[in-house]
C-alpha cells in the first residue's frame, strides 16, 4: 500500500510543481486580445504607414497596414512607421552550356523608424531583411513572375518582422 501512494506522489509531483510554478507566470499573448480591452492592440492600431515608393514598397506597406490594422477600422494614428527599401537581385548559379542564369535571388533590406506623431520622437528604428530564390527559365514572362512572386514573399517577411518589432517597442 505505502509503495503504491508513493509511485503515485512520485510520478505525480513534477507535474504538480511545474503546475504551481508556472501559475505564478505573467506571460500575456503578443498578437492577442487580453480580456475585453486589447492595449498593444490598439496602439498597433494607431500606426500610420507612410507610402513607400516602388512596387516592393507598394507590396510592403500592404502587408504592414494588414498586419497592424487588420481590422479596417479608421483609428486616428498616434504613431508614423517610415520604411525605406533596397533590392537587389544576384545571379549565383549559371548554366555552364548556355551562359545564362539558373536561378535568381531577390534580397530585400528595410530600414524602418517608428515615430511619435506628438513630438516627432523615435520610439523605435531598425533593419529588416527578406531573401527569396527562384529558378529561370527561357521564358520571359515565367521569369518577370518568379522574380515578383519572389518580392512578394520578400514582403511579407519583413512586415512580419517589422510588426514583431513594433510590437514589442509599443508592449514596453
């Protein structure tokens, strides 16, 4: 009988201590609603995106106004998030009968700044990057939307790390 509550406790015990140690944790979600009101929801909310110029800006901006602001909704903007852009494409692979490139690699560095609209204060600034590869064909036009579906997954990398950034600046 004593050997059985003792298996019991025993296999039991790590799972009761983990339980009581973690109930004391205050980890809260970064992308969700806490209860009923949603503070870095909000804020998130709040930011304005500034036009960013070219058709990879066209696709980055998109993708930050979607992952601040999903909602649609017309929040009047308390903060301003200015991106600059530079791509380059690099050719690393070559195709040693024809001279031409096998495959291609868009390289997407974004410099960004997350602005206080009151006082024009930084609050937050960094660099992001997306690398996407993609193979060439002798066709034109496979190759025109290889290198853009390339940008566009470009884009959305760096909107995911900007947002996470921003994130947590505005969390502090």
């Amino acid at each position: 009988m004593k050997g059985r509550v003792w298996r019991a406790l025993s296999s039991g015990g790590p799972a009761v201590f983990a339980a009581l140690a973690l109930s004391a944790c205050t980890v809260q979600p970064l992308y969700g609603p806490i209860g009923t009101d949603a503070p870095l929801t909000a804020e998130l909310q709040a930011v304005a995106v500034d036009p960013i110029p070219d058709r990879v800006g066209h696709y980055v901006r998109n993708e930050l106004i979607f992952a601040l602001n999903g909602t649609g909704s017309e929040v009047p903007p308390r903060y301003r998030l200015k991106v600059e852009l530079k791509e380059r494409v690099q050719t690393p692979i070559l195709d040693t009968v024809t001279g031409r490139a096998t495959s291609a690699t868009v390289i997407v560095d974004a410099e960004y700044r997350l602005i206080n609209i009151a006082d024009e204060q930084v609050i937050t600034k960094g660099v992001a990057f997306g690398v996407a590869s993609y193979d060439r064909f002798s066709n034109r036009l496979a190759n025109v939307r290889a290198a853009r579906d390339g940008e566009i997954r470009d884009a959305k990398v760096i909107s995911d790390m900007i947002r996470t950034r921003v994130s947590t600046a505005l969390a502090k």
